[in-house]
C-alpha cells in the first residue's frame, strides 16, 4: 500500500506499531478484526475512521484521488486485474506464510527480525522472549493456511511456477496489464516485497527463478516518478500470451481452493478437503473467501454481454472459468 500511495503521489503519513496500539493513542475506534494494512481516512460525517483491508482501501482512494488510476477503464480488463488482485491477496499470501514459517532457517531468521521490527533498541531478554512467542504462534497457525508436510510440495511447486510465469510475462511488458500498473500489480509486489526480500528460502528460489522478478520488486517500491498515459494499458485482446501463464497458475491452484471452500461453507464444515495439483489439500474453511468468490461472481455478472464474453475468451482453458461454471 505505502508502494500505490507512492505510484499516485497520494500525501499520507505513518505510524508505527500494532494497529490497536496506535489507534488507541489516537483515540479511534480499532476495526474488527484489525489487521494490515490499517488506515485512518474520513467518514462521510467527516470523522476519521479506521479500515482496514487493502481491496476497499483501494478503491476508497479511487473515489477520494482521480489522478494515476491502478483500475482499467475497460471493464473487462479491469476484471481480469481484480482477478490477479485477488490471487495475489488470498493465494500468494500462501506462499510468504508457508515459506516463513514452515522451514526451520527461515523461521528463526523471522523470529528473530520481526520483534526489531517493532523497537530495534528492544533489550535482549525481552528480544529472545519475544522471538520464541511470536515464532511459536506462528508456527503453530500453519494449519491456517493450509501449510504442512503433504502440501509443502504443493506450495513450493506453485511458487516456482508462478516465479517462472513472471519470468516470461515481464520480459514481455513491465506490468501486469501493459506499461502502467494495475491494482493486481501492488498486491502481487506486496507479498513479493516479503517472498525476495525478507525470507531466504523464497528469495534463493527466486534468485534462481527469475531475476526479473526480483529487479521488479525493486522497481515497483517507488513509482511516484513514473510518467503514465491512459494508453499504458494494453488492451485485453492485444495482451502477450505470457499472461495466460499467470492465468493459469490461479486456474490451477487458487481456484479449487475457492470452489471447496465454498462447498465446504454451504454444508456447513468447518475443514475441506480436495484434491489439488494432483495431490490431497486439507485446511480450514474461510467465510471471508466465500465472499471473495461471490465478489468475483458479481463483478463477473455486472459486466456487459460484450465484455463477458472478452473475458470468457481470455481465461477460456486456464482453469479460471470453472469459477462462473460450477460451485
């Protein structure tokens, strides 16, 4: 977020530390749950408020700042920039969890910066009881997101493929949708600022992977000078064959995983189970990811004739369009 705030030249100020410590000194009311990223905008009564979750925050600014849009003017590109936002916000989170807490190197190399994260002059019997809390908790919530022995290989084996997807697409333009970034584009850099910069197994895999990938991340910190056109879009039908990689890595992986949730919600369970990449996915089931699929649904459904049937063209054979076929 602090990278699409940057890109739109959007003034905005920071404060440190956990979103109910920092409201609370502030004298405003913590959202529930409250979560990263947390801001505090106006409400319609002038009152500032706090929001969190960078979807609506997003499109909050798009309403409150009109200049250096991240949202296509066509709709149905703009759908298929939804599309990667949402993979990135609810898969791709999958893979910075799983890698920072699921390998022992990298565990503690999170155990251990993180709490300097919050006070880096922090004394150091309080570091080390900080470190064995934060890394235990963790660690222990790998079940969350699907994280463990059986889907290890699953999860890593995705990541590399999406690493190798982004390889070819960003030799062929420099953002997702063409020369100007979309919102799929900030979501995918804010869990690659973590997959390259932070954790070492995921940076080392994408060293290996795809450096331009790694030199994007870079690129994608500071945006605020980069001259944009409405024509830096590329237009759906002339978008390189490259993005279809990216498709199909969200076919393949993500999508299964929201259709079981949600099956798995409408029976009432509290665990799904599917088969995934050939190999069995078990975790618990997430109402919120249910409403991410009805999101997708009704974004889906508000498009016109005309553009649904762009879309359809453009995911036809990645998997995605099970999401509008079958629960």
């Amino acid at each position: 977020m602090i990278g699409l705030l940057r890109y739109r030249q959007i003034p905005y100020r920071i404060k440190w530390g956990t979103p109910e410590q920092i409201l609370r000194q502030m004298d405003i009311e913590p959202p529930k749950p409250a979560l990263l990223p947390t801001f505090v905008l106006d409400n319609e009564n002038g009152e500032a408020q706090a929001i969190c979750d960078s979807t609506p925050i997003i499109r909050r600014l798009e309403e409150d700042f009109s200049e250096r849009s991240v949202l296509p003017t066509d709709p149905a590109l703009a759908f298929i920039d939804y599309l990667l936002e949402d993979f990135a916000d609810e898969w791709c989170t999958k893979y910075m969890f799983h890698y920072r807490w699921h390998p022992q190197a990298d565990a503690d190399n999170a155990g251990t910066l993180l709490p300097l994260g919050y006070n880096v002059s922090m004394p150091s019997d309080q570091h080390n009881q900080f470190k064995e809390y934060i890394a235990s908790r963790q660690i222990s919530r790998l079940y969350v997101v699907g994280s463990n022995e059986t889907t290890a290989p699953i999860i890593d084996a995705s990541y590399r493929r999406f690493l190798a997807a982004m390889e070819v697409h960003l030799s062929q333009q420099p953002y997702m949708l063409g020369h100007r970034p979309g919102a799929g584009d900030f979501a995918l850099y804010g869990q690659l600022t973590q997959l390259v910069g932070f954790d070492p197994t995921p940076r080392a895999i994408a060293h290996q992977t795809s450096l331009r990938t790694v030199a994007w991340v870079d690129q994608m910190a500071d945006l605020s000078g980069l001259e944009v056109e409405e024509a830096g879009w590329t237009s759906l039908e002339q978008q390189p064959e490259s993005l279809r990689g990216l498709l199909a890595e969200l076919g393949r992986m993500y999508v299964p995983a929201l259709l079981a949730n949600a099956r798995a919600l409408q029976a009432g369970e509290k665990n799904w189970q599917a088969e995934i990449d050939g190999a069995l996915w078990s975790q618990l089931t997430f109402p919120y990811q249910v409403k991410c699929l009805n999101w997708i649904k009704q974004r889906y459904a508000k498009l016109s004739a005309e553009d649904r049937q762009r879309v359809d063209l453009a995911l036809d054979g990645s998997g995605c369009e099970a999401l509008f076929t079958r629960l």
